[in-house]
C-alpha cells in the first residue's frame, strides 16, 4: 500500500505544480449538458488516459482546453496560472496542442509544407522554407522521423497522424491531446504510435490520450480519467488497474446501466452456446445465402479496386473480412450493396441472381448495409431520427403506398430508442444531433429492421463497431449472434482484428482488392493474418489469390461455395 | 439515463412555445426593425419624412380595398414562384428558370386562351388555360430535369439558358404571329373572354389567383410531409449519398422535383395571363424568378414561410412603388430599400443557422 504513495510523492516532488488544473468545468448544448462540475488535472511528463463511453464527454472537455468551446462556469489555470483559452490560437500559445480524429492535413501537399502552414509568419515568402532545420530536430528529439517531401495523399494513416502530431510540437505544444489516435490504426500501427507517445513523454511532453478502448487505456496511461455522462467517475493510477475495476467505472456500478449490461464473462458463454447451435444447424442448411462469383469492379477512375472475388455464406454464418483500410473491403460492401455496379462476376442472394438488381430490389431481397461512412452514407442530417431509421426499410414498409405515414414512422422510432437505448430527447431530434454512437445504433436498427422484413437475410456490416464504446460494442455483436442464430448471414468488415475473431466463422483477407487468405475458426493466427493484411506473404504462396491460403495451417486452400458449383 | 431523458423532455416541452417563439420570430422582426432604421436614416439624408414614408407603404398596400386587391394580385406570381423554388430546393436543387417557366406557361396558355371561342363555357375554359400554364411550365424546365437526373448536368446553368429561349419565344410570338395589330406595341391579341379568371369581389379587383396559390402551397405541403414522394424528396435533398443507399431512385426523385416545381411555376404564367393581363405580354415577369429564389430562402423552403414571405414581400413592393408617386422617392431609393429589408432578413436566417450549427457542433456530426 505504501510502494504507489510514494510514486505519487516523488511525482509531485518532480514538478510542484501540475501542468494543466481544470476545476468545475460545466458545458451544455442546448438541452445538454455535456460537462458537469469536471475536475481534471494534468501531471507534467504524463502519458494520462482519458477515458469514458461515447457521449460521455471526453473530447468536449479536451474541446474546453484547446480553446475549441468556451465553458459555461469553472477554471483553467495552466502551470499553476490562471488562463482563458478563447482559441485554438490562444491554446497553442500556451501550449496546449490537439489532434484531432479527423486530421486536418492538405493532401495535395507535402509534410513539410503542412506542418508549417498557417505557422509560416507574416509576409509573403518568408518561412517557407526556413524551419525545415527546426523541425528536423525535433524529429530527431521525439523520435519521429517522417520523410518531409513526401506528399500526404501517398502516405498511410499513422505516418500522416506523425505530422500532426510534429505540426502540433512544432507550434510549441507542450500538453499535446490526442482524439481516438488508434482509430484508424492497425495493430502494428498502434504499437508504433504508443512508442511514439512514451518517446514525446520522455521528451518532455505531456499526452492525453482520449481512448474508450480497455487495452489501450491500461496499455499506455500513467494515470487514467474515467468520465462518465458529462462527469469524472474517477481519476486513478494505471499501474495496477484491473480490468474489471476500469469496466467497473466505465460503465457505471450504480442503478439501471449494470442491470442491463451482463457481466464481462457472460456473454462469451452465451457466445460459445450459440456458435454450436449454428454449426448443428448449419450441417443441415447447405444453401448458401448470399455467394459472389468472380466478382470484379472499378473505381471512379476505371482502375480495379475488386478483383474476381468469390465468397460464400451460408445461413447461420459470420463470414469476417480483414484488410487494411483501402484494400477493397469497401467497395466489396458497396458491390454487394448495389451502390457500385460489378463488371464481371454474378452475384446470387438466396440463388436469384440479384447481379444487375437495383439497390432497392436489394433491400427488398434481405440484403441490409450498415455503410462505412455513417454521417456522409448513413443518415439524413435534418431529418428526424424516424425518418433516417426507414430509409431503407421504407420500401417494404410502404409498399405501393402513396402516404408516408408519420406516426407509424415516429412509433417505430420511439421502439428503437427504447430497445436500443439511443440517447435521444424524441423520435424527432435531427439525426445530425446524435453523437456518432448513437448514429450507429440508429443504423444498425434500421438492417435489422430490413432483414425482419426479408425472408432471408445477409447483413453486410463496415466497420461496424468503430468508435463505439464497449457497452454499444457488446450489443451490436450480441446483435449479431442473434442474427446468426435466426440463420441470416453475416458479412463483418472490420479493422478490428480482435472483433472479427471473435465472431466469425471464418476469416477471408483482402489485399489490393483480392481475397488473397482465408482461415477457418478457430486458427485464427493474428500473425498470419497480419501478415497477409500488409502484403507481405501474398508473395512467397505465388498462387492465385483466390485461392491461397495463405500458408497458414488452418487456412484452407479451396472455398467449399466454389466447389459445390 | 431514462430519467434525464424525461427531464430533459419535460423542459423543452414546458417552454416549447416561448422558446418558439424566441426562436423563429425575434430575429426577423428585429432584422426587419434594424433595416427599417436604416432604410429611414437613408430618406432623412434624401430630405424625406421616413415615418410619412412607412405610413404611405402600408396605407397603399393594404390600407384600401383596391390596393389590398392589386397586393393580392402581386402576390400571387411571388408565391407559386416561391413555392416552385422552395419545392425544387428540397431536393437539393436550385430552379433558377422560374422566368422561363413562366413565360412558356403564359405561352401555352395564352395560345390555348386564343383558340377556345367566345361561348365556351368559363367552367371549361379556365381549367383548360390554367392546365396549359401548369404544362407549359413542366415542359420549360424538362431539358434541366432530364439533363440533371440522367446526366448530372448542372440545373442551374440548365434553367438559366432556357430563360433566354422562353423569354425571347414569348416576344417574338407577342410580336410577330400573336401580334395585336390594332395596339401597335408588342402584345399578343386577347385571349377569349371565357377563359378570364374570376375575380375575388368586385370592390377588391383582386382575381382568385391568391386562392389557387394558396391551395397549391398546401398540396405541396401535403406532399412534402405526408407522402412517399415528399420523403424521398427530402431525403435526396438532405443526403443524395444516403438516399442512395437506402435504394431511392435519386435521379427519378429530382426528375419529378423539378418536373412539380416548373409546372407551379408555369401556372403561375398562366394565372398571370388568364387573371391579369389578358394576352402575352413582354416583360410578363419583372423578374419574378429572381425574387422567387430570395422568398423560397426567406421562407426557408416551407411551404407556408414562402406563403407569408410572398405577402409580406407584395407589400413592400405594392407599398414601394406608391412612394415614387406620393413622397415623391426616386425609384432607385425603393430598390434600396427593399434590399435593405431582403439583406436583414437573409442576415437574421444565417446567424440563427449558425447559432444551430454551434449547438450541433460536437465533433461527430456535421451540417
């Protein structure tokens, strides 16, 4: 009990003063409150976690201290004075950087010229070219070497989240918070970037890491900030943290929350009970659901972005898809969709050949689609929760229908906000409202309420868990197991290799466009599959890619869909 | 989390109404009220009484039976202008070709008004004039519709090159073939008498046009909000991207948007022919289809906004032109100030879209 004290002491000895105070921050929207009474506090030389379920504040708060929103009570005292940040501009001046999930870097532009935009002085010309000495040693400081010529459209996620993260030092950070860093991060990525960050630490820096992710939480912070619907649950030591004490405080020990959400090793019991159901089932049902043949299809500048991929899923089936973002799973989704027209290739669902079927006949048939791109493919911003929820469904809702009827649409809307918990005020609040967690369960109850319509029915879902916490993560896969066991098929693209070998059946891995693996429950091998993810054993198997397996032991070589043909 | 939901529910309700109208209505009338300043600095600089000046505004609009008539005459062609803008741009499209639909609407009712004979019945001919106005305007904006809903060409480029074409059709028929030569200007000859419109009451002189605009706003109010076709509308509109995905025909949907918003349009020529004028005139539309856009704006693309915009609007205009007349106002200083009043208004819309954007503003949605 004595050994944390004492960290603690030598801590504050360290530094008297700690970087940045928050005290009795509050913030409302509107109607919302999104900060209540916070109190934050930032060590100097700290990697702090700040972490919490969507919705429960976080980015709002970090928002307050770069100058991004103005609080409605409370005070900011950085390294021990007291500060108003009226601006990210102000912010930076005292020191205070963020990246943000989104980053805001010019693609047609080089590093260099990114990372001094904006910074480059007052006249015409100067700056430009004066601090490349400047920043490269910083790089070399912080470790982060980036090859500054290059351009940002040609470089990969975590290279680019390097330059804003040089963009921000280079301006002076010395508090830097980062935004959901690992979204878009494959696992090695995320390994980089946690070095990163302990390299910035030991630098000098201060990093807040806004996180809802356990490992990542546990991972990396010295100390971790747990908020929870606008408040601080707690503030607690990493070292030593458990992970059942940090589910504890995320998701609420007290009242109704707990009641729903089931213990952390119910659900996998649950898991395993369903998974031999379907495999019995599936023994009988050889039908496949929904299969490609040799599905081929272009890009909007006529280069192929889907190679002669065939798949096969069979009633009762989770079928996981792993690629690195950009390597076709989207436009695989989207082909299945209809959105984007396949060149060669048949597409059967149910043994019609929907092929050349249009988007609605699609639906109509069963096929659901929870899009990647959920504010931009998703919903209707201006329009009502109701009205985002049937777009989709609409079709068999209404049939031939001449009326919409709003108050079927409202009612509807008013039992998805029940059954799935969407933190919404009505069933008219404008879906641009929602937080994205919200977003996503509204559009996951919208494929439901399409395969309920159909008479059999595929889910193709993108990423469909991304930036969701692990309470709206646990329900959409118990969502999922649940289709499984009405017999529907599942088609589950997912970055998150973690999630796709928990649920599947089996896992098929895009690169370039090309199913080039396919591994079968339970070998699932992250390795391998990273491995094939990043390209790098394409090469040694030589064969077609279709085919390949990868080389992995649990892979199998041939698809059983394309033999039965 | 249920019951700060309630809460939450509870309190907007309670004050639903004040906040209502906080919301939508005190940023207008304080924008009308701040150009209203302004406009009467501008007539005490020109040496006028600015109260004198207001007082006759709405004393000649609406302060007499007549010209509340010739209000209501001068609203009409606003309003069906609006509402096919405000139509249009629900689907996310801009219909800068009201003047040309107009036009082709007067066209096609002024040449079906000169073959109908004397005794037709009115029961008959007004239908028939009215139904050639509403065509007539379908058919002006179809090359846009077409162009944009299987090629993506671009409307507004679309609309605004067939407003030459209909409007320079409209004068060489007036001039040439239709030509009145008994007049010796440039107007057609007059339609048949039984296809006139009937007038509201004969003290008003105002023709039942506002009637007709008035129940043509409320079907396309229907249609917006309570039938497929509206919802589609919207949809595409909102998101053309998600609308997709969610398998609407989003090329069918601006097709039929844009056929309704030029048919409106184009009844709107017909009126103006059958009500009005009588025969194809030039200069039929002073620009309504510019006025339209700001009105459709004004009245944030609802049906009834464009309504009270489109009054409101014939006003100021009915009001404005009586000021060259009585207070002796250049006419130049009438436009000003009705910009004056159009930009504050324009002003008070944006700030309050902004203040939404802030409240919506958290990092994961977008406008």
């Amino acid at each position: 009990m004595n050994a944390p004290t004492s960290t603690v002491q030598t801590d504050s000895a360290r530094s008297a003063t700690p970087a940045v105070v928050m005290r009795g921050i509050s913030k409302s929207f509107g109607d919302v409150r999104a900060l209540v009474d916070v109190d934050f506090e930032l060590r100097h030389e700290e990697v702090h976690a700040l972490a919490g379920e969507n919705g429960a504040g976080k980015t709002t708060l970090m928002n307050v201290l770069a100058g991004l929103y103005q609080p409605d009570a409370g005070e900011i005292r950085v390294d021990g004075r007291p500060v108003r940040i009226g601006s990210p501009r102000a912010a930076i001046e005292l020191g205070i950087g963020m990246v943000h999930q989104h980053f805001e870097l010019v693609a047609p532009f080089t590093a260099y010229e990114n990372i001094v935009l904006g910074a480059e002085g007052g006249g015409w010309r100067n700056g430009r070219s004066g601090r490349r000495a400047e920043i490269a040693r910083l790089m070399e400081h912080y470790g982060l070497s980036v090859d500054l010529d290059a351009q940002i459209r040609d470089l990969p996620i975590g290279v680019q989240q390097k330059i804003e993260i040089l963009k921000a030092v280079s301006r002076g950070a010395r508090v830097l918070i980062l935004d959901e860093p690992t979204t878009h991060l494959t696992l090695q990525e995320v390994d980089r970037l946690f070095e990163t960050v302990r390299q910035l630490v030991a630098g000098g820096l201060t990093v807040v890491l806004i996180t809802h992710k356990l490992r990542e939480i546990r991972g990396i912070g010295d100390r971790v900030t747990v908020m929870r619907r606008g408040r601080v649950a707690a503030t607690v030591e990493g070292a030593g943290l458990t992970e059942e004490r940090l589910v504890g405080l995320l998701m609420g020990t007290d009242g109704a929350a707990t009641a729903r959400t089931n213990t952390p090793g119910e659900p996998s019991l649950t898991l395993e009970a369903l998974r031999a159901a379907a495999n019995e089932r599936r023994q009988d049902a050889g039908e496949s659901l929904l299969r490609l043949e040799g599905v081929s299809a272009r890009g909007s500048v006529g280069d192929l972005v889907l190679a002669d991929c065939s798949l096969d899923l069979r009633p009762g089936e989770i079928v996981g898809v792993a690629g690195v973002a950009g390597n076709g799973q989207r436009d695989l989704g989207d082909v299945i969709a209809g959105i984007q027209p396949i060149v060669t290739g048949r597409l059967f669902v149910g043994g019609r050949d929907l092929t050349d079927a249009t988007v609605r006949d699609r639906l109509l048939a069963g096929i659901a689609y929870i899009p990647e791109d959920r504010l931009r493919e998703g919903i209707l911003p201006h329009l009502s929760l109701g009205e985002t929820l049937v777009l989709g469904p609409h079709h068999a809702l209404f049939g031939t229908s001449v009326v919409f009827d709003e108050r079927r649409v409202d009612a509807l809307a008013r039992a998805v906000i029940a059954e799935y918990d969407v933190a919404a005020p009505d069933e008219h609040v404008p879906a641009a409202r929602l937080s994205g967690g919200n977003i996503q369960k509204v559009l996951i109850a919208r494929a439901m309420l399409v395969l309920q319509q159909a008479r059999v029915g595929v889910l193709v879902a993108m990423n469909p868990t991304r930036g969701l916490d692990i309470g709206a993560t646990r329900s959409v896969h118990r969502r999922f197991e649940g289709l499984r066991e009405r017999g529907d098929a599942v088609l589950l693209v997912s970055e998150d290799l973690d999630e796709l070998r928990r649920l599947s059946d089996h896992i098929v891995v895009m690169y370039r466009g090309r199913i080039v693996g396919t591994f079968q429950r339970p070998a699932f091998d992250p390795y391998q599959i990273g491995a094939l993810m990043t390209g790098m054993a394409t090469g040694t198997d030589g064969g077609p890619p279709n085919e390949t397996g990868g080389g992995t032991g649990g892979a199998e070589t041939t698809r059983p869909g394309r033999d039965s043909r | 989390m249920s019951a700060q939901a309630d809460a939450a529910t509870a309190r907007a309700r309670g004050s639903a109404v004040g906040r209502f109208v906080f919301r939508e209505t005190l940023p207008y009338l304080a924008a009308v009220l701040g150009a209203l300043v302004v406009a009467g600095l501008l007539l005490i600089l020109i040496g006028a009484d600015p109260l004198a000046a207001l007082g006759t505004i709405f004393s000649a609009s609406l302060g007499s039976l007549g010209g509340l008539g010739q209000t209501l005459n001068r609203a009409t062609p606003l309003i069906l202008g609006a509402l096919a803008v405000a139509f249009a741009a629900r689907a996310g499209l801009l219909n800068v070709g009201v003047d040309g639909q107009i036009y082709l609407g007067a066209i096609c009712a002024t040449g079906v008004g000169l073959l109908l004979t004397r005794d037709t019945p009115a029961l008959v001919a007004v239908p028939l004039v009215l139904a050639a106005g509403f065509v007539g305007g379908a058919l002006a904006v179809l090359p846009a519709a077409a162009l944009r809903a299987y090629w993506g060409v671009n409307e507004i480029f679309v609309t605004v090159m067939l407003n030459f074409i209909f409007q320079y059709l409209a004068e060489y028929l007036a001039t040439g073939p239709w030509n009145d030569p008994r007049s010796g200007e440039a107007i057609s000859r007059p339609i048949s008498f039984a296809a006139q419109l009937p007038i509201l009451s004969s003290g008003l002189g105002a023709h039942v046009g506002i009637l007709i605009a008035l129940v043509i706003g409320a079907i396309l109010a229907w249609i917006l909000r309570r039938t497929l076709l509206g919802y589609s509308i919207r949809a595409v509109g909102d998101n053309s991207t998600a609308a997709r995905v969610g398998g609407m025909a989003v090329g069918r949907v601006m097709l039929v948007a844009l056929v309704v918003s030029g048919a409106v349009a184009g009844l709107a020529g017909g009126i103006e022919i059958s009500g009005y004028y009588q025969r194809l005139i030039l200069g039929l539309s002073p620009g309504f289809g510019y006025m339209a856009i700001l009105l459709a704006v004004l009245g944030r693309h609802r049906p009834l906004g464009v309504v009270l915009a489109g009054v409101a609007f014939a006003v100021l205009l009915v009001g404005s032109d009586s000021l060259q007349r009585s207070v002796r106002l250049p006419q130049s200083a009438v436009l000003v100030f009705q910009a004056l009043i159009l930009l504050a208004v324009l002003l008070a819309t944006s700030l309050r879209a902004n203040r939404r954007l802030t409240v919506a503003g958290t990092p994961g949605s977008t406008p």
